[in-house]
C-alpha cells in the first residue's frame, strides 16, 4: 500500500507527458502498488477560473479514480472572490485540502491575504500544499520563469495557525535538509520525497527529519513513478520506517488527526 501525495491531473503547459492522462495515470498508479494518489490540477498554474478548474479536478478525479485519487483544490489569493471558491472547495466539492501555487500565482507567504487562507483552513480544517518547486529552473520556459518559493515566512503561520499542516512539494531541491531540521519545530510540517537526490538519500533525511513527517511523492506526470519507488529501495530503512513513508504518515494526515 501507498499513498502518493503528490500527482497532477491534467497538462503541463509546455510538452505532452506520458501519463498525462487521468485513465493512464490511474492505471499506472495502481499496477505500481498505490492505493491512493493527492491529485492537483495542472490547470491552476495559469487558469484564472479557478472555480471551474477545481471542478474538473473534482470530477476526473470521481470519474477515473474509483477511491484512488484524492481531489485537492486551488485557490489564488489574489484574485477577486478567492474565499468563495476556497468554500466551494470545501462545501461543493468535499476537498480535504488545497495545493498552493505561489511562485505561479505572483504572491509571497508573508502576502497578508494568506494569513487569511491559514485561518480559514484552520476553520474548515484543510491540509495545504505548497508546491515549492515544479520544474528545473535550466528547463523552465524563457517567458514564465518561476523561482522556488520563499519558505521563511511559514513559520509566523505556523504559530498562528498550529492546527493547519503544511506539506511541502518539490522542496528537497532548494532546501537542505539541516534547514529543514530547524523548520520542523514551527509546527505541523511535511515533506515528500520526489526531488530528493543522492545515494541513500531518504536514509540521511531521516537522520534530521522525525521519519513522521516524511511522506511518498512522486511528482507525476513530470516525474516517473519509479524514481520515487527507487529512493526507498535504495536506502536502508526498518520495516517502520518504510511503512510511515509508503502510506502511515499520508493516512493519519488525511485523517485530521492531530499532527505529530
């Protein structure tokens, strides 16, 4: 069993992927061992409808998942309205958390309109994605240069709002992992796996990082499946451990436990 916290449904903006098929990527999911996959949308980097990109995520997700994919939706707190489709997230579409997109979305965390969006996940109890880092920056399109998102300020929300975890996508690329050693102790933070690099890699992460709080991702359709499942083959890790990461952690997230 695994939970995949991070895949995309959709197309990615500048080339055709393989499995950028919602029926493909649920095929592939499944004959790959996961029973359960985090979807986002590519649809939300540059879509301004929000509200209609989030239904579409919702209704793929009903439509091939069959209980294997986990509808997560965005909002844009820049845009006019944004609450209202935050609560149609909530309401209409029964999300249990949201995927946020800042460095393609042009806000900063210390923005204060995402102070708001960590009170209302608060309220309404959602789990929020920060994607950090999606692609390359040597691969990025000349005209939509992204960089990797500013972190510093999570850790005034994360105080002010204890009861909202954040998982942290694309991170292991631009931030070390004695950085995210120190980033752990500002409140319920996670991180996945998909851009971790080395050999033994997820065995020297979890020499910083409480094994709790470290969670499968394989950034699919822009990452293939088996480099992630490849991380945990590589590095030597107890039944316990391999078992948190594969799909313990994910669950009790989605649960609405208390965080750990």
């Amino acid at each position: 069993m695994i939970v995949d916290v991070n895949v995309h449904l959709g197309r990615w903006p500048f080339r055709y992927l393989r499995h950028d098929d919602p029926a493909r990527m649920a095929k592939k999911l499944r004959s790959s061992g996961v029973g359960q996959a985090w979807a986002g949308n590519f649809d939300a980097l540059l879509h301004v409808d929000l509200d209609a990109v989030n239904h579409n995520t919702a209704l793929w997700c009903r439509r091939w998942g069959g209980g294997l994919l986990v509808p997560l939706g965005s909002v844009n707190p820049r845009l006019p309205d944004w609450q209202t489709t935050l609560l149609r997230c909530v309401q209409r579409h029964k999300m249990p958390g949201l995927r946020l997109y800042p460095g393609y979305h042009g806000y900063q965390l210390d923005d204060p309109a995402v102070g708001e969006l960590f009170r209302l996940a608060q309220q309404h109890r959602l789990l929020l994605q920060v994607a950090v880092r999606l692609e390359d920056p040597r691969t990025q399109h000349p005209l939509l240069q992204v960089p990797d998102v500013n972190l510093a300020p999570l850790q005034g929300l994360l105080k002010a709002f204890p009861r909202v975890p954040v998982v942290l996508l694309g991170a292991l690329r631009s931030v070390s992992t004695r950085e995210l050693e120190a980033m752990m102790d500002w409140g319920p933070l996670y991180v996945e796996i998909s851009m971790l690099e080395g050999t033994a890699g997820v065995q020297r992460l979890l020499q910083r990082v409480p094994r709790q709080r470290v969670l499968f991702g394989s950034h699919m359709p822009l990452f293939v499946l088996e480099s992630a499942l490849l991380k945990l083959m590589e590095s030597e890790l107890s039944q316990e451990e391999q078992e948190a990461i594969r799909h313990r952690n994910a669950q009790v997230l989605l649960s609405g436990k208390k965080p750990s």
